[in-house]
C-alpha cells in the first residue's frame, strides 16, 4: 500500500474515538416532516412495533396521536410510562416524565414532537433536552421534528412562510442523528387538511388560508429534502476520511462569524451554520469585547447569541481589542479562519449604517488572503428588539444632568471672571470643564457638553451677546476651533477613562484568578482547599458559596463541605445532584431547572467531575460575559487542585499503607524466628522430661501438658511466617506430581490427634488424575481446613474430605454438620486476621487466609459456602494438566 493510499492515522484515531462514545450512549432517530400531518407519529410507531416483535425493550414516553384513530391502535400494545402532571395558574397539564423513564431504563423510549417547550416547573424548558439526557443515559430514542423546527432554518421559514418560529431544535442534536424523512406530495397532505385529519375543522380553514399554502410546502419540501441529504453527506465523508481507496476528502474551510450584542446578530449566526454544513468545516463564533461598557439589557441578548452559537456547534471565542476589525483578524489568523461572516450594515438609520460601514471597510481592507462575506441580516426573532442606539440616554441620564450641572456652574463662574479675563479665556475654563468632566461620563454625555459649552460661550460671552451671530472673523475661528477642540479632547479622555477601566477591570479579574491560583498552592489538606475555595469564589462574585463531593461510603451520592457559607436545601441537593451525574452546569441562569436558587456548576477537569460548587448570588442580575469565563476559569483551577490533592493524599496513603506492611512483615519474621528458637527448646525438654521413668504422675502430666502448649505454639509461629511469606508474595511452589489419595492420608494424619471426636468421612473417587502440585503447601492447606472445621463445630460432629474431578478441575471439598457462616461474612472468611463472629476463643484468624495464599499460589481458587441442610463446605479448585509422559521399559 502506497503512502498516498494509506488510511489517515488520526481520522482512523478519531473514528474511533466517535465510536466508542457512541456505544457508551443511546442512539437517536429523528423522523423528520415538511409539515404537520405528513405521517410521523405514524411511521414512529410503525417503527416501535416492530422493536418490540424483535424482542427489545420498548416504552412510550410521550406521543401526541391528536385523535387519529389509526395512530391510536398504534399505540396499542405498547408499554406507556404515565405523564407527569403539572399545575401551572390553575391548569392541569401533563408532561413527559423523565425521571420514571430513567428509572424504567427500557432499551427505546418513545418521545414525540422534539421542538416541544415544557411546561414551567419541569427539569429542562425544552423536550430536545430530555431526549439528551435520555440518550446520555445510554437509552435510545426514536423522536418526530417538522423541518421549521431546526435552529438553522428558522430564518429561511420565516422568509418562505412569514411565520416566526419560535419553537426550534439545535443542530447539533441532529449531528449523530439517524434522519429519516417522512415525505408526502404538497397537494396530498393540503386534501388531508381538508378531510380534518391534520386539524380539527376550525383550524384547518385557517392553517390551509396561511402556512399550509401549497407554495408554501413546496418550500418546506425541498427544505427538509436538503436537510436529510446533507446529513447523509455527512457520514458518506466521515466514510470516506477512513477509507484508504482514493484517499480521505479534506475540508481546509474555517468560518468565522462576528458576534455582538445586536438582535441582528442570531440571524448571522444561523446562516454561518447553514453555511459550514455544506462545507463540512468548522465554524467560530467570535466576540471582541471593547473598553466601551455594555447596558445590562445588552449584556443578556450578547449572553443569548453565544449561547445560540454553543447550541448550534460553534466554537465560542470571546477576546478583547480596543477595535473591532483588529480584534476580529488577530483571532481568525490565530485560528487559521479562510472566511469571516460580517453582515452588511441597514441603511435606515445614518449613525447605524456609518458605523457597521466603517468597520466593514477596514475589514475588507485588512483582511489580507482571509475572504470577507458580506451578508444581509435577517429580521430579528422580535419586531421589539431594540437596536443599540449611539447615546444611552435612559442609562446614562444622572450623566447627562451631570453634564448639565457642569456647564450651569462653568457659565455662572465665566460671567463672574469675564471683567478681568475676557471672553477668549472663558473659551479655557469651557475646555478645561469638558475634558475634567470626560474623566467621569461617557461619550455621550461629554458630546452634550462640548456643544453646549460651545453655544453657551457664543450667547453668552461672544460678541454680539444673546444671540447666536459672530460678527468677528477671528471670533468664528476662535468658536469653531474651540468647538472641534473641545470635542477631541473630550472624547480623547472619555476613550482613554474607557480603557483605563477595560484595564483595571481585567487587572481585577486576573488578579482574582491569582489570588486563587497562590491560595490553592499553598493549601496544605484537603480541608484547607475547599476553605479557599469557598472564600475565594465567594468573595469573586459576591456570593454564598456551597461545594459538595462524593462520599465515597454513599457510592455516588453529594455530601456538603460543612464549612459552606450556605446550607442546601433537599430541592437544591438535587439539583446539584443532577449537575454532577451529568456533568453539565444547572440551576439559576441556566437552561435545566432555572427556578432553583443557586448556580450549580460541576467541578470538572476531566473525564468525571470531582464534585459541585454551588453559587448563591447575593443580587439578582445576571452574571456578564466576562465575569462567567473567569467563573469557568475559577471552577477548572478548583476542580485541577482537587484532583491534584486527592491524588496526593491517595499517594501518601498507599505509601503509609506500604511502609505499615513492611514494617508489619518485618516485625513478624523477626518476632517468628525469635520465637522459634525457644520454643523447640521447650519442646524438647518436654519431650525428654515425658520419655523419663524418674517421673511421678503429676509430672509426667504437666510434661505432656507442656509439650502439647510448644506444639500449639509452634503450629502458630509457622501460621506467622506462611502468612509474612503469603504477604510479601514470597511463596514460590515447589510443583511436582502428586497422588490426591495420598494427599488426603497424610493430611488426616499429621492433624488425627487434633480431631479429637470428630468422625472424619474420606470419599476419593476412583482413577483420580495426577496433580502438579507442592505436596508441603497443600498439605498444611487441607490440614488447615480440617482444624477449622473441627474448631468451629460442636464434639461428634462428623468432617466430609470429598476428590472429585468436574470439568477439567479437581474439587477437593472439606464439608460439616456445624452451624454453618454467617452469610454476611462470607466475603471476608479468607481475609487476614479475620475471625467469625461468635467464633471461640483462642484463634488468630490465620487459618483460611494461609489457605487461600497456598492455593492460590499453585493455580488453583478456594471458594466457602453453606451447606443445605446446615453446616459449611469449603471447596478448592485445581486444575487438571495434561498427564505425564512415562519413559518406555526397554525391552
């Protein structure tokens, strides 16, 4: 295979990656009309049925069948999960229930009109978002849309059909979507709005005189015929980029949209995503922020365009520049941009049309080998919406009285000095009144005084007084210098008052990002990060702040930091809850529960959240588009330092954890083979001391006594180092053949005297294979077993040593007649040190662990259980290797 023939490695590595998210999440499928009443909700259920004859699990969450009596038999048959009730001002209304559809958890869900709005008090304001949080669920979802309903058609079906939509779907729900088109010929479906099966009467009349016009679906038509096959474009591409055959197809296209406070900006950017659609690139949506402060009304319509471009796929960029052009290029040559989208300037109003000109020139002039489209705006969404006008004068009113004020004193003070000075220095104290007074309004404001200074000063001091007539030559220079000089200044100081702000107001943002950043630096514990944190936010943004974690005793349920400065409610705890299992934010400002109380943004820095934080502004505006990004900014350094201390404290606590083993093994060797020394000294002093005729009764008594306590005490010293030598993985098995029969035998017999009256019963099945094992380890590890079932049950009880062979393993069992384990211990009956509960005195909880490490160590697995009928069975597990070769007798 040639270089040029050879698969793209990172559209292969990419592919890939899209794989596997997409195996992790539910799978959507959109049955997409030109109209109501092409047939949908129809061809869903179709679809549905025949989910549920193949055997999956199928539900219908919400479908809206508008009476048709042959969508309702549909709907027969099927499992329905029930609507959600909701009061809203005294109407009974009912909507899908999410949370029962989660809780269902059915391989398909059912979810009919994708544009729908929810009724307020529900989780999301829109349905698409359910259906999101269903598919990231890992549940699949079939789901019905009307072409008019995408975000990016909107526009084109208000120019076709003069009907505002204002119902619409993001495009990015569709990007991983399967699409199938429900189709039907325009005059089709006008017949059956005649028949009443799309309205009921009153409202066909209506809908056949305005937006079911044949022309009209005819539009629609081919809209949503574009739509389905630009969308089978796409994966025919994402094919292609891995297919080695004629190599991938490469997009080299990047668009850039400018973004600004302005109504007219939604339109421009549903054309920028139109437009990259075709193209099948990737798209910016870019805002320059300028040191000219936003009203608040225009800070939350530039909060919803960026918002509308993040919902439609683009990348949101926001940077800052004194000018706009400027700002725009840095960014698209940052960015590799071929194309920026600027939409062309109105003509109805000449401040309007001289500004969006100007700055349309010096893009085109700069642009350089980047292309500028010029494209017409759109009418905005609302016929109300306000357009930014030069001066603000309703917010800047107190500045203009200000000004007012200003010139009434300036004047009064002029007609006071101009006995001594003369009427050309009061042109002085004029200039030098508008350039003090620049340092305090804005432009506006300062353009109102420079030109009433200016008349005041030719009323009122130039020659010919109270009248508006200069009769000198030098007088009108004089007056018209003064007047353009007053104007620059003026501006000159309100611009420079402008950046100055623009300054210290990113001074003060990375300075609290600093301030954060050392705090959390030099936070030792983990106590005293979330205390930062906490502070530092709260004081950030004038808020009471609450940080929640994952307990990790409550599995995935949020525990509050006791030391937040505001206690959560149960509706805000859930709330957050949802934030952090969706890893999305929630809450206040927010599309997802917006009527709860606080902001609940997930401490995200990787692939799972850490935790939430949980903001509770003090004032109720919303927060601006630069305080936000420093929120993001404060929420992602939290969110790095605590996965950075928790895996710290988790290194310090698996290096105390190991320092406390070795020194563990290290004492218990030490303390084993201390022990050993004199404990066969005893034994054989014992020993001899038993073996004397010198002996009274009495004294032979305590010799045997003797012996036997050096026996149990040896038998422990030996259970101390199997388990140091079990714990420092130093075992190492000495395999070689061995016969089970004679394995069981000397095992019995090296613990006979132990039983004492417990009947032992053998049944070793007849042609047993032979083991590769090591006889020493396996012996002590049967003899264990027998020692503990004699330990643990009541005298008589009989013992059961059972050798089979099932399925190419050796069951070797150790069963009784005794009380049996408890059921909740069963887990931990082979940790170390582990006793039973209610068991007798005098053990170590050695035992079975050795077991397990001596069994384990060979291949082999131990398992314990009850018994019916009562009592325990342990059972371990060999496996059965191939049998050995024996040498040929010579003959």
């Amino acid at each position: 295979m040639t270089d040029e023939n050879r698969p793209n490695p990172d559209a292969l590595l990419s592919s890939l990656q899209r794989a596997e998210a997409a195996q992790k999440r539910g799978r959507l499928k959109v049955f997409l009309g030109m109209a109501p009443g092409v047939g949908k909700t129809y061809a869903m259920l179709e679809a549905a049925r025949r989910e549920l004859a193949a055997g999956h699990d199928v539900v219908i969450g919400y479908v809206e069948t508008h009476g048709r009596k042959e969508t309702d038999a549909l709907t027969q048959g099927l499992p329905q999960i029930p609507r959600r009730p909701l009061d809203h001002r005294g109407l009974a209304l009912t909507e899908f229930d999410l949370d029962a559809t989660l809780a269902r958890q059915p391989q398909l869900a059912l979810v009919d009109e994708l544009a729908h709005t929810n009724a307020p008090g529900s989780r999301h304001p829109k349905r698409w978002q359910d259906v999101a949080e269903l598919l990231d669920a890992g549940i699949d979802v079939l789901t019905t849309l009307n072409v008019q309903h995408v975000e990016s058609r909107a526009d084109t079906v208000l120019q076709v059909t003069g009907t505002e939509i204002r119902e619409t779907v993001p495009d990015r729900i569709l990007d991983d979507a399967v699409v199938e088109l429900v189709d039907l010929p325009p005059a089709e479906l006008v017949q059956r709005l005649h028949e009443g099966k799309v309205y009921l009467p009153e409202r066909a009349s209506a809908a056949a005189q305005n937006f079911f016009r044949e022309a009209n679906l005819t539009a629609l038509r081919e809209l949503a015929l574009r739509l389905v096959a630009d969308h089978v474009g796409v994966d025919t591409r994402e094919l292609r980029r891995t297919q080695a055959a004629g190599g991938p197809w490469k997009s080299g296209h990047c668009l850039l949209v400018a973004v600004g406070p302005g109504p007219f900006s939604r339109p421009l950017i549903r054309w920028t995503r139109r437009m990259a659609d075709g193209l099948r690139c990737r798209w910016l949506a870019v805002h320059v922020e300028n040191p000219r402060p936003l009203s608040e009304a225009a800070q939350v319509q530039l909060g919803k365009n960026l918002a509308a471009a993040r919902e439609l796929g683009a990348e949101v960029i926001t940077t800052t520049d004194e000018n706009l052009v400027r700002g725009l290029l840095r960014t698209a040559r940052e960015h590799n941009v071929t194309q920026i989208v600027f939409g062309k300037p109105g003509s109805s109003r000449w401040g309007d049309a001289w500004r969006g000109r100007s700055a349309l020139q010096q893009l085109i002039e700069a642009s350089g080998d980047v292309d500028v489209l010029v494209v017409r705006a759109d009418k905005p969404e609302s016929a109300a919406a306000p357009r930014p006008p030069l001066f603000r004068f309703e917010s800047q009113g107190k500045q203009f009285l200000a000004a007012v004020a200003v010139v009434a004193m300036v004047t009064l003070l002029g007609l006071g000095l101009q006995r001594w000075l003369g009427y050309q220095a009061v042109a002085l104290v004029y200039l030098s009144a508008v350039v003090l007074l620049a340092m305090f309004v804005g432009r506006g404001p300062n353009f109102f005084a420079a030109t009433l200074t200016a008349l005041c000063w030719n009323f009122l001091f130039v020659p010919p007084v109270l009248t508006f007539h200069i009769s000198g030559f030098h007088d009108t220079m004089m007056f018209a210098m003064y007047f353009v000089v007053a104007l620059a200044t003026g501006q000159l100081t309100t611009r420079l008052r402008l950046q100055q702000l623009a300054e210290r107001q990113r001074e003060q943002r990375a300075s609290a990002l600093y301030q954060l950043t050392r705090e959390l630096a030099s936070a030792g514990d983990f106590p005293q990060v979330l205390s930062v944190a906490v502070r530092e936010v709260g004081a950030a943004f004038d808020a009471d702040v609450a940080v929640l974690l994952p307990d990790p005793e409550a599995g995935p349920q949020l525990t509050p930091y006791p030391a937040g400065l505001w206690v959560l409610d149960e509706k805000e705890e859930s709330v957050a809850a949802w934030a952090y299992q969706n890893d999305q934010p929630a809450g206040r400002f927010t599309d997802t529960l917006p009527q709860a109380t606080a902001l609940h943004l997930p401490l995200s820095a990787g692939a799972k959240p850490s935790g939430v934080i949980a903001l509770r502004f003090h004032t109720g505006q919303a927060l601006s588009i630069q305080q936000r990004n420093l929120l993001d900014s404060f929420v992602r350094q939290i969110a790095l330092v605590i996965d950075r201390q928790r895996l710290r404290d988790a290194e310090t606590g698996a290096k105390l954890l190991a320092q406390s083993e070795q020194l563990g093994r290290t004492l218990l060797n030490s303390v084993s083979h201390e022990l050993r020394t004199p404990i066969a000294a005893i034994t054989s002093a014992a020993s001899g001391l038993r073996e004397s005729s010198a002996l009274t009764p009495t004294q032979a008594n305590l010799a045997a006594e003797i012996e036997s306590a050096s026996a149990r005490l040896n038998r422990l010293v030996q259970s101390l180092l199997s388990a140091a030598r079990i714990q420092s993985r130093q075992i190492r098995p000495n395999l070689d053949w061995c016969d089970v029969a004679d394995l069981v035998q000397v095992a019995w017999h090296g613990v006979e005297n132990l039983l004492g009256q417990h009947p032992v019963t053998r049944s070793i099945a007849p042609g047993l294979p032979l083991l590769k094992l090591d006889f020493v380890l396996m012996e002590q590890a049967l003899a264990n077993l027998l020692v503990n079932a004699a330990t643990h049950t009541p005298v008589g009880t009989a013992i059961e040593i059972l050798a089979r062979v099932e399925e190419k393993e050796l069951m070797l069992e150790v069963a009784d007649r005794g009380p049996g384990l408890p059921a909740n211990e069963l887990e931990r009956i082979f940790d170390l040190f582990h006793r039973a509960t209610g068991a007798k005195p005098g053990g170590t909880g050695l035992g079975l662990a050795i077991v397990k490490g001596f069994v384990e160590a060979q291949g082999g697995q131990i398992q314990a259980a009850n018994r019916a009928g009562g009592g325990a069975c342990f059972t371990i597990r060999l496996p059965v290797p191939a049998a050995p070769s024996l040498p040929e007798e010579p003959t």
